[in-house]
C-alpha cells in the first residue's frame, strides 16, 4: 500500500482480514490497495459502481474515499 501511514495500513490490514466479507469495493488503482492478497475480489472501483445490483443483500467492503 503506497502513501499510507502506518496507523491506516494497520487498520486496513485488520479489515481486509476479517471473514465477514469477500467483496470489496475502493480505487481504481491496485497499486494503492491489492485486495488480492488478502484473498478478497474487487468486484468495483469509485466511478464505477452505478447499476451493480448483483450483491444486493451481501456484505460488501468500501475502502477509501472517493473523489
């Protein structure tokens, strides 16, 4: 994970290795954060995310903020 404080990485690590979810939501770039390791799939990235209704009613990550 590039440009993230260590306080941040520690926290998204913690997340991105819970159980509860496989599904994960964040940026576009997987340079910033490759969910990919931790076993997860990034199914969209901010922008892109209009019209996806076939996780309706499935926990879902959202890491990030979009801009």
């Amino acid at each position: 994970m590039k440009n993230i404080s260590s306080k941040s990485s520690e926290k998204i690590n913690k997340i991105l290795s819970s159980e509860e979810y496989t599904n994960v939501i964040t940026f576009m770039n997987d340079e910033l954060i490759d969910v990919g390791q931790y076993g997860k799939k990034k199914i969209a990235h901010f922008g892109a995310t209009e019209g996806i209704d076939q996780y309706k009613n499935q926990n879902l990550c959202i890491i990030g903020t979009p801009h």
